[in-house]
C-alpha cells in the first residue's frame, strides 16, 4: 500500500513540476491565457497530492507505532525507501520552480502596475489611493 500511494504522489509531483515549467516558459512570453488554463489543473493537482501525501503519513504513523523501536529504514523495503527519496527530491525541485516562477510574476506585476500608475496617475492620502478625475484618459505632450 506504502509503495502505491508513493507512486501516485510522486506522479501528481511530476505533473506539477511539469505544468510550472510550463508556466514560466509561457509567461516569459506573455502567454497568460495558457497559464490562467492551467490553474484549475494544477490545484486538482495540489488537492491530490496532499490527500495523498495524508494516506503515506498514516500508513508511515501505523508502522512507527507498531514498531515503535525501529528506524524507517528497516521498516519500509529499499525500493519504497528510494520512492521517499525521490518525493523529497521532487518536492524540493518544486520548490525551487516555484520560487522561480514567484520572481516572474512579480516583475510582471510590477511592471504592470508601474504602466498602468503611469496610464492613469493616483494620489494617495494616507493610505487610500484616489484616482483624480480628468477630462480624458490620456494626455499627450508635445
């Protein structure tokens, strides 16, 4: 059951992997629309691998507790000791992707944000921005 569960988990783990590479590939094009596609996927994706990652930590709790004397290593067989390997490989390969990923749309952020300030001025006072009202959107300087 323990090598099941760590099998499904690593595969939800490689598909989001798989879809954040995607992701920042498509927004260092400006292709958000892809991106905005695979948000439902990806937080199916999420919601999979937590249920999944909640089945391998009872099953993981039932041995601890049956045998509570012994280290994981010699509970579990060397081929799901490797899977736990590599789900912690891949969970930190994920990390880092999202890290990645974060640090671009932030700069997208921002220079959006920075464009549209430009576009249509905001006055702030205290902490509430008021846009002024102006005849016409845009004003042009000759």
């Amino acid at each position: 059951m323990l090598g099941n569960y760590l099998t499904k988990a690593l595969e939800d783990l490689n598909s989001l992997i798989n879809f954040t590479y995607q992701d920042i590939e498509d927004i260092k094009i400006a292709n958000h629309e892809a991106i905005f596609s695979r948000a439902s996927l990806k937080e199916e994706l999420i919601t999979s691998f937590q249920n999944k990652k909640t089945l391998l930590d009872n099953e993981i709790a039932k041995l601890m507790a049956a045998y509570p004397n012994e280290s994981l290593e010699h509970l579990v067989e060397p081929d799901q000791m490797a899977l736990l390997k590599q789900l912690k490989e891949h969970l930190e390969t994920l990390k880092v992707q999202n890290k990645r990923y974060a640090r671009l749309v932030l700069s997208v952020t921002e220079f959006f944000n920075s464009l549209l300030e430009r576009m249509v001025p905001v006055e702030m006072h205290g902490y509430r921005k008021i846009t002024p009202k102006h005849r016409s959107l845009l004003e042009v300087r000759a």
